[in-house]
C-alpha cells in the first residue's frame, strides 16, 4: 500500500511542478489573470449589492421554510394557479 501513497504523492507533485513552471514563466498571463479576478470580485460582491437582494433576511426559521417552499411549488408547471400551503396564499 504504500506503493500507491508514494505514486500518488508524485504525481500531485509532477501536476504540481507543471503548473507552477507554468504560471511563473508566463508574461501574457498574468495581466489577465489579474483581469479576470477583478471581474470576478465585480460580478459577486458589486452586482450582489445592488441587484440580488436578501429576500429571507428578518424571517423566523418557519418563515424561511414556508417562503422557499412556495418558491419551489410555484415554478412547477402543470400545477392549479392558486396553491395554499401552511396558510400562506401564493398566486401566480
């Protein structure tokens, strides 16, 4: 068994030593990959802040529960245009 350590342990290393030589060599790349994790911190902190709202923050536990579960009755297709689920009316 520990054959398999020892030849898994390099070839994470030869995996490893590639990648490495690889992003250090590089003269292109590195401005776009500062380029990309600018878009990236873009994309998930600014466009959260002013587009994807919290919409369960300042709901009890039950409330949470009830909200996601209308959400998930409500995108089903085939189903009536009026549902009531734990006294919660929920209208297309």
């Amino acid at each position: 068994m520990p054959k398999s350590i020892n030849a898994i342990s390099d070839k994470f290393r030869t995996i490893f030593g590639f990648y490495y030589d690889g992003f250090r060599n590089m003269t292109w790349g590195r401005p776009l990959w500062v380029l990309i994790i600018l878009k990236m911190v873009f994309l998930f902190l600014i466009l959260r802040l002013f587009f994807f709202k919290p919409v369960l923050s300042g709901k009890t536990e039950s409330e949470k529960s009830t909200f996601v579960a209308n959400e998930l009755i409500r995108g089903r297709p085939g189903l009536d245009d009026f549902i009531v689920l734990e006294g919660y009316d929920v209208e297309r």
